[in-house]
C-alpha cells in the first residue's frame, strides 16, 4: 500500500491511517500501520536490522486520520511525555444521531474500560479503575439522512481514554452513526460497518526543534460526503 505521509525527518513521521487498518501491530496477517512504516522506513535506507518504530498514540480500527509515529527513542519519550500531559491537540470529526442538546458544549465523564470485551463505560467517580474523560464539541451541522436526524461534529479530545468519543457521545444520547457496539439502534447495513468518526487534525510540539507543528487531513468516508465541511473546502 501506498502511505499518505504528511511529514518526515529524522525523528517523527506523520502519516494518514486508513479506516480498517490497525494502528499498531497487529496479531494477524492484515497490513497495519508499525508494519507499513517499517517498511517505508527501509525502502527509504536500508540498513541491518529492523527500524526503530515508537507508537505514541492509538487510532480504532474503523477510525482513519492523522498519527505520528516516532523514529527514535528519544522522540517516542519526548511525544508520550506530550501526550500524558495533555500538551498535545486533536481535533475529530463526528456524524452522531441525533443533535446535541447545545450547539457546544464540554463532557466531563469517568469511564471504565472492560478488557475482555473491548468496550468502555460511563461510571461513577468513586469506581475503581475508573479514569476522567474529557472533550469539548461543536455542532457543525444538521442533516437529515435516510429519514434520521444526524449532526456532524467538531470534537477536540482533552484526554485519551479507550473509545472516548464513541462512548461519550452515546452515553450522552447521541451515539455515532455506524458505531454497532455502542448503539444500539443501529441499521445493520449503515455506513457499511465503519464508524462515522475521524482524526482530523494532530498538533504537537517537535521532539527536537520544539516548534509547535499542525497536521490535518479532510474525513474520508461516504456519510462524510452528506455534509459540506465548510472548514475544509
């Protein structure tokens, strides 16, 4: 496959993942992100030995959009140190069901990941193992599709927690368009099996020069192509 990078030098690569492709190594024989890179990476210098390839920051299989991944061990800890701190900015695109009560408006949740069955869930403060989930959304638009009632949404995610926005934003009763697990109502044949939900921008600070660095890609995806994007035409 033909990688979509954005950037590269030394330290960092930034680089468009496609929907259905996983973000790390994967424990099968479909292509996923570390492979491909690595693969880049070589063909770009060979040299003895595998390359070095640090994952910062995890995407959902069904998600597609802006990653960095980093080229050496210092730049991995510089960019994990930005991510743990919250010094990083990603922005999301979102089509949910339903509209939002506000136009804008900020969820401040705690969730509690289930590990066997690869889900999260909105849970009280006081539960152990619970994490604090936070994001800030904007209503872009409203439209009508296949006689529902769907908005497309700007998320800017303040925390990273394990399906954050999918849970999030179901929880709070608009669930996203194609996302089977967490809604419930689903059509079975909508969108296809992908989930309306895409990494549109990744901003951070370079591991070496610190010059703060934005990175964006338009959302891909049919249900996408039903809205006009105004941001980004």
């Amino acid at each position: 496959m033909d990688l979509n990078i954005l950037y590269e030098d030394e330290e960092i690569l930034v680089v468009e993942k496609p929907v259905g492709m996983e973000s790390q190594s994967a424990r099968s024989f479909e292509p996923d992100m570390v492979s491909e890179v690595k693969k880049h990476i070589n063909t770009l210098s060979p040299k003895q030995g595998e390359p070095y390839v640090g994952v910062i920051h995890r995407l959902d299989k069904p998600v597609g959009g802006v990653m960095v991944y980093a080229k050496t061990k210092g730049a991995a800890e510089s960019l994990s140190r930005q991510v743990s701190q919250h010094q990083t900015e990603k922005i999301y695109y979102a089509v949910v069901c339903g509209k939002p009560v506000e136009n804008f408006g900020a969820y401040v949740d705690y969730l509690l990941k289930d590990g066997k069955n690869n889900c999260s869930k909105i849970v009280d403060k006081g539960i152990k193992g619970a994490k604090l989930a936070e994001l800030h959304y904007q209503v872009v638009e409203n439209r009508n599709i296949e006689n529902e009632e769907c908005s497309l949404a700007k998320v800017t995610l303040k925390t990273g927690r394990h399906h954050q926005i999918r849970v999030q934003m179901a929880g709070h009763g608009t669930p996203l368009w194609g996302d089977r697990k967490y809604n419930p109502s689903i059509q079975r044949g909508a969108a296809g099996g992908n989930i309306a939900l895409f990494a549109y921008s990744l901003s951070f600070s370079h591991p070496v020069t610190k010059k703060w660095m934005t990175f964006s890609v338009k959302p891909k995806g049919e249900i996408f192509e039903k809205f006009s994007l105004p941001e980004m035409a």
